[in-house]
C-alpha cells in the first residue's frame, strides 16, 4: 500500500506543473466497465466495475494532455468450478498519462472524436479464499498501455480502450474499458 500511495504522489507531481502551464484544464469523473479478454483474468476477476478521475488540459489545436486515476473492482467469484468453496476477488487501481488528437478544431475546449493513447502503470490485487488457506492475497504493479477513442459531446463524454498489462500479459489486451464520464468544463464562448 505505501509503494501505490508514492506512486500517486509522484503522478501528481509530475503532472501537476504540466496542468497549471498549460491552456483550459478540466476535469471529468466517470463510471468504468471492464470486459476481462486473458482466461486465467476472466476466471479470477469476471466483470469489473468502477470509476475514474481524469485531469485534461488542451496543447495545441487538436491535442491535449491528460492524466487518468481509476479503480475497479469485481464481486466474489468461484474461479474453479470442481472447488466451491474457492472464491476470488479482484481489484485494479490504473494511474496513466496520455494524449489525446481530436479530429476537429473546436475553439478553446476542444470538442467532438478523438483518439487517445495512454501509458502508466496497474497496480492489481487478487486475493483468493481456499478452504485450507482462508487468506491468499497476491499485489503486483505492472506496465500498462491504452490506446482508445471516444467522442466528447457538451460535458459528456464517451470512451472505449483496450487496456494492455504489458507485464503480465505481453503484447495482449487484459481486458476492455467502457467509460462514460461528466466533465466539469467552464463555459467559454469561442
């Protein structure tokens, strides 16, 4: 647990500057779900749900920087079928920087289509019930990739990425994120 609080402290610090030097930050809070796509995920974890908190802030015409903060989570599951009494839970705690590149030139808030592309790291849990050992917890902190797109409309916006753990799973996507956020941007006439 200190290992991810320092890692959030350093996000914060090394983004921050960025954010305040830059034009017409904002900031959008969303709900997430998770499709997990690797088996031994799937087993473990089913589907996740939770929530994210994203800083934005505009670099040019069409491209902005932005840092992201998630977690999810998923209910108990049974991961081996011919074992009960084995249960799983799952939980994901993603802290990545980025860009995004929107299609149009929409004034100072950019607006509309967009890809966006993000690296950071995961820091997972995974902590199993057996019948022999009640408590089994097993952290990991790993590279992760999201390369997405997703359309801005007003102060909704809508986004889908395929979130890769680089670390433990290659160059194959660990599962896929839906996300519908609200950003809270100042109205400013362009």
């Amino acid at each position: 647990m200190k290992d991810r609080l320092i890692s959030i402290c350093l996000f914060a610090a090394i983004f921050s500057p960025s954010i305040g030097l830059s034009q017409h930050p904002f900031v959008s809070v969303g709900g997430e779900i998770a499709i997990p796509n690797s088996y031994g995920l799937k087993m473990v974890a089913g589907t996740l749900m939770g929530g994210s908190l994203r800083i934005e802030s505009a670099f040019g015409k069409h491209t902005a920087g932005l840092a992201t903060i998630g977690y999810l989570f998923s209910t108990k599951q049974n991961p081996f079928p011919t074992e009960p009494n084995t249960t799983s839970t799952y939980k994901a705690l993603p802290l990545q920087v980025g860009i995004k590149y929107y299609i149009k030139e929409k004034g100072l808030v950019q607006k509309g289509f967009f890809f966006s592309g993000e690296l950071g790291l995961i820091f997972t849990t995974t902590h199993f019930t057996y019948a022999t050992n009640p408590d089994n917890k097993r952290n990991e902190t790993d590279l992760s990739l999201a390369p997405g797109i997703g359309y801005l409309l007003g102060k909704l916006e809508s986004s889908f990425r395929l979130q890769y753990d680089l670390s433990d799973s290659g160059f194959k996507v660990y599962y896929y994120n839906l996300r519908l956020a609200y950003a809270f941007i100042k109205n400013n006439k362009t």
